[in-house]
C-alpha cells in the first residue's frame, strides 16, 4: 500500500528536454510509477533502452527506491 505523498508520483515522468542540466546528469530519462510500489525506469538510448526494475516510497521529503535484486536502497531529496 503506497501513502498518499507517493499517489502523487503515479503515471509517467520524463526528462525535460529543454532542461539541459538534467540531460547531461541522467540523460534521457522515462519513469513509470505505479500504484503497487513498481516503479520502472527507462534510460532511453540511441539504439537501446536499459531498463530498471524497481520499488519506491516516499519518506518525508525523501523518495526511496530499491532495486529489488540487489537490496540496495537509495533515497532522494524531492523538491
């Protein structure tokens, strides 16, 4: 069950492509966020995608990612 902070992240976010800071940071990048915690993430190349499979929430100000395989966590300051 995601909170409501994490309802607001649902559906699909791209990099701006105005936003030059951003693309030469994480490139082109596609973030799917769904109601059940997945979130898959896109990093859109030339010829091929790479794909991440993921799981989220939000903490606070924070928005915790997994990669489940792994079982690494990593957070991020939302602004």
């Amino acid at each position: 069950m995601i909170n409501e902070q994490s309802e607001q992240l649902l559906g699909a976010w791209v990099t701006d492509p105005f936003d030059r800071s951003s693309i030469e940071r994480f490139g082109q990048v596609q973030m799917v966020f769904e109601p059940n915690g997945k979130l898959t993430y896109i990093i859109i190349g030339n010829e091929t995608n790479k794909i991440m499979l993921l799981s989220f929430r939000v903490e606070g100000d924070s928005l915790v990612t997994n990669q489940d395989l792994l079982r690494v966590k990593i957070e991020h300051v939302l602004h």
